[in-house]
C-alpha cells in the first residue's frame, strides 16, 4: 500500500471519531477563549511543527473573526527558553516549568505527540493537572502513557508506527479543529 492510500484509509477508519473529536476541542478551546483564560500547546519533533502550526491558524482565525486578541501561546517557539530549562533543569521540564509559571485553573493544555509516551508532555499534563488546567491529547500509535493523564483525546492508534502517517493525522484533525473554532467564533 502506498503512503497516501495509508493515510486515506487511516482518515476514512477515524472518520465518525474525528469529527466528534474535532468538535469536542473546538468547544474546548471556545470556552476556555470566552472565559477570559489562555490554551497553551506543546509537541516535540515533528508534533512540534504541528503545534506551532495549530497555533497560528487559531490566532489567524481569530483576526479573521474581528477578535484582536486570543490567548493562544505555543510552548515551542521560544527556542532560548526550552535550551535554558533543558539545560539548567532537565529537558523533560521544558514544557512543565512553562505550565507552571503560566498556567492557571480553567486554562487549556493541548498535547500533540505521535508516540503517546514523551516524558516531557507527560510531565506538562501531570503540572496541568496539579493547577488545575484542562488537558487534551492529540496522540498516534497507542497513546499509553499520555492518553490515561489527559481529560480527552483525539488518539489515531496507527499499527504501523508510521510517524509520517501520524503527524498527517494531526495536522488534518487541527486544521478540521480550526475551522469548526471559527464556525465557533463567526456565531457570537
């Protein structure tokens, strides 16, 4: 089978599921938006491209919705910080010593990782978790150790391990997330 008619049957298997979970973050991150709190998103590698992506499209959406600002942030792009943490504390706080400066009750964790097992997000949704955040997972292959911290998942359990296949996934659930936030946003 060829790369894109794996990621094409992989889409169409998840489909019922990615739509109930697109519009489960959607209205995630519209309450958090409305409720005056920040929704912080973090990945590694690849997931981190992703991340960084996510989060432009939602704050693009947001000027696109007459909205001047949305507390959106990133957790990757400040490459002198994450260096700073890893190297003065340990890589595996770089996102937790973030959450934990940052993050307050009824703020919003969005996780993005293809192998479900990093400990430095594990670690970012267990400091969540302790002050109260809400947390999503948006996970590939088995999701093991991430899936059971967070309060929900979009979880693509791929049986080939093809980290490609995975991120594809994720970018697709995050662009299909972004555009129902908008819908959400356009309605008031």
């Amino acid at each position: 089978m060829s790369y894109i008619e794996e990621v094409i049957q992989e889409l169409s298997k998840l489909s019922d599921y990615f739509s109930g979970q697109v519009d489960v973050l959607a209205h995630k991150i519209g309450f958090t938006v409305r409720n005056g709190s920040n929704v912080y998103i973090a990945g590694n590698g690849g997931s981190a491209s992703t991340a960084q992506h996510f989060s432009v499209d939602l704050i693009s959406v947001g000027k696109l919705s007459q909205r001047t600002t949305l507390p959106i942030y990133d957790l990757t792009s400040n490459s002198a910080l994450m260096l700073a943490i890893g190297n003065d504390v340990s890589f595996q706080e770089v996102f937790a010593a973030q959450i934990g400066r940052l993050g307050t009750a009824g703020d919003l964790l969005i996780v993005f990782s293809a192998s479900g097992k990093s400990p430095n997000l594990i670690r970012a949704v267990e400091v969540a978790k302790e002050l109260g955040l809400g947390t999503f997972g948006v996970l590939g292959f088995t999701g093991d150790d991430i899936s059971p911290k967070v309060d929900d998942t979009f979880h693509c359990n791929l049986h080939s391990m093809n980290y490609g296949i995975a991120e594809d996934l994720h970018l697709s659930f995050a662009h299909a997330v972004t555009d129902s936030f908008r819908r959400i946003l356009n309605a008031g």
